[in-house]
C-alpha cells in the first residue's frame, strides 16, 4: 500500500508547533495532550492512505501561525471514512466539542468549524477561508510524480469502489476543478496553477483512455486500473481537458456504491476523497 509518510522529524515539528499552538491559546497539557493523542491517532488509521499525518504537516507548512488556520488543519480530516459524504460535517462537529470541552472562546470555535466545512465545496468568500482551502488544494500543484503518488493514494483509500465507478467519480471531481477560472486564487497558492492544470489535464486524460480503451503513456498515473481493464500503454497523447459522456456533469454526482448519476447533488459526493 502506497501511503503518504511524515518527512523526517516530521512529527517532532508538528507536536512543537501543537505546543506553541496550546501555548498561545492558554491552554495546559492536561486540556490539550488528549487531545493531540486522539488527533495523532484518527490520522494514523488504517484505510488512510493520503489523508494521513503527512498530509497535516504538507498543509501546517503553507499556513501562518492562527489559531483559527491552525486548529481548522488539525481537525479538517479527523473523521475520515472514504465510503461516507459526510466527513467534513462530522470533523467540524468534533472540532466543536472538542474545543468547547477545552474552553476555547466561542468565536474562535465557531470559526474553524466554518474553514473544516469550507473544505466540502473549496470555495471561498473570505481571504482567511481561501487560503485555508488553497493549503488543502496545494497538493494539486505538486509536481509530476508526487501528483501521481497522490491519486494512486486516493485510489488506495477507495479500493471497495469498482475501477470503473470510481474513475468516473473522479473524473467528475477533476473537471470540476479544470472548470473553474482559477483554482488558486490567493498570492500565496497563485503559482501552483500551472502545474496543478497540467497534473489534472493529464489524470483526466489518462482517465478517459482507460473508459474508452485508448492508449496510454507508459508513466500511468493507475497502472493497477489499466492492467485489470486490458489497456496496454505506449502510445503518448497529449492530455485534454475536455468533457465527454464517461463524466457526470457539473451539478451530478455518482453515488458512492452504485454509481448512479443524482441531480441537483454536488459532484464530489462520488469520489469525495479527490484532496
């Protein structure tokens, strides 16, 4: 199993900014350490293979010292179960009593309640929510072959999904992001663009061969999906980043087991596990 690890010292930096965190906030080690040994263990569980702790430290290492960026990160992915639509409502939920069971001001919990559910849509009306949200995204901008790990661990966390149901969800979740006019909008993230379009345009692409039984590159981004459908590589085509029938449009979405399309429901609700 391909899995998202902590760099080296890794965990050593992410307890010693959890400690300047509590810190700042007042807070002693008898509030704040059972809370940090649930957080450590929610992101150490098993069906995390992206969602993991390396992902809190990648995110913690784009965002300044807030409280509310900072405890929103710590909690964003806290409940994490691939076959359920609703984790961020649930993360936001133990963010809330939580914080409340610590006696953080109620202004403060209510805000990073409100950045853990910005996460569902990754969409923003504030500065503070979108650079929250564009640290989440920023693995998108990644280069090449660290994108490709990515969505081969996202694959990971959604191995009870057929191959081809979860292709289409996830098709359904790129074209919604190549859709909008940027993806990064804040100075901070505005340079991953680029290469974010590029990683998504090639997956989307990669995507429709192996619906359509095209050819594909060598350097397959699910070389697992390809040999269990028959779709040999070889033959390089540039990628697009154009809709086709194989996609539920913008507006549907594929239900996590069966796959139907659903009106009027968000596209991420089929493969929601696309950041």
């Amino acid at each position: 199993m391909e899995r998202f690890r902590l760099s080296p010292g890794g965990r050593r930096r992410l307890e010693a900014r959890w400690e300047r965190l509590m810190g700042g906030l007042g807070l002693g080690p008898e509030v704040h350490a059972p809370l940090l040994r649930d957080l450590l263990a929610r992101y150490r569980e098993p069906q995390r293979c992206y969602h993991t702790l390396a992902h809190l430290e990648h995110m913690l290492a784009f965002l300044p010292e807030d409280p509310r960026l900072e405890l929103a990160a710590w909690f964003h992915d806290a409940v994490y179960d691939p076959t359920r639509s609703d984790n961020e409502e649930r993360s936001a939920r133990l963010a809330l009593s939580s914080l409340r069971r610590a006696g953080l001001e109620a202004g403060l919990v209510q805000s990073v309640a409100r950045l853990i559910r910005a996460t569902r849509t990754h969409r923003a009306e504030d500065l503070l929510t979108a650079l929250f949200v564009e640290a989440d995204l920023a693995i998108l901008g990644a280069e090449p072959g660290t994108y490709a790990r990515y969505a081969r661990a996202i694959r990971q966390e959604y191995a009870w999904m057929p191959e081809v149901l979860f292709l289409k969800g996830r098709a359904a979740v790129l074209w919604r992001f190549l859709a909008r006019p940027r993806i990064f909008c804040t100075e901070l993230f505005a340079g991953l663009e680029p290469q974010a379009r590029e990683n998504l345009g090639l997956e989307l692409a990669q995507i429709e061969r192996l619906l359509t039984g095209g050819h594909l590159q060598e350097d397959l981004v699910y070389p697992g999906i390809a040999r269990k459908l028959g779709v040999e590589g070889g033959g390089h085509q540039p990628a697009r980043a154009h809709q086709h029938d194989f996609l539920a449009t913008p507006g549907q979405h594929l239900h996590p087991r069966t796959g139907a399309k659903d009106e009027g429901g968000s596209d991420e609700e089929g493969v929601k596990g696309a950041v």
